[in-house]
C-alpha cells in the first residue's frame, strides 16, 4: 500500500473511532498533535453531581493487519503513557484490522507494560 494510501486509511480509522465513542455519548476530538490519534472524555459514576468524574482517554489508532503492536513501538507506547499521565488521563490503543472489530488496549494491557507490572 502505498504512503498516501496508507495515511489516507488511518485517517478514515480515526474518524471511525470517533464515531465509536461519539454513539456512546463521549465528546471526542482527533488531534493534530502529540502522541494521540483522539481524545476522549465523559462524565462517569454516580447519579448526583457531586459522585461524577471526568473520564479522559488519549486514544492511539492503528488499523494494520499484522496487530495492533505491529507499528506502535515500545517508545510510541512510553511516550503516549507519559502524555496521559501528565494531565490524568487513561492510554488506550484502538486497534481495528480492516476486516476485523474494533478492540479498545488499555495500556496495562500493552506487552511490556503487562510483564512490568506482573513482575512488580
């Protein structure tokens, strides 16, 4: 596939996502800029106003066949953990193959992440 091809069917991914939490009442923005593909937030919890949250995900898209770590290297991981970190916010990959469903990774899930964590 070529370049173009290729970022032209990672933007149509992206919107996509979107739209999977746009159906699920989140607000949500793809961004320009930083480690993310999207973000989204949603008040979570509680019926009162007081028991609410603000639930924010920075979402990294990938589309590829080969799996959803095929072209998201560790250190696009780390710097995406980071970014969310620094402002209380969840990372997540949203991997969705092109005849595949749409699986939300959250970053405790991730490769080495997981095997950190289970070490620890």
């Amino acid at each position: 596939m070529s370049g173009e091809r290729s970022r032209a069917k990672g933007r149509s991914r992206e919107l996509d996502v979107l739209r999977y939490f746009r159906a699920d009442g989140w607000v949500t923005y793809r961004l320009a800029w930083g480690n993310a593909d999207v973000m989204a937030c949603k008040l979570v919890d509680g019926d009162e106003p007081e028991t609410q949250r603000m639930r924010l995900l920075l979402v990294q898209v990938k589309c590829t066949g080969s799996g959803p770590y095929d072209h998201f290297r560790p250190m696009d991981r780390e710097r995406l953990i980071a970014e969310a970190d620094s402002c209380g916010a969840e990372a997540v990959l949203a991997w969705w193959p092109t005849y595949g469903e749409l699986q939300l990774i959250d970053a405790h899930q991730w490769p080495k992440r997981a095997r950190l964590e289970a070490a620890a």
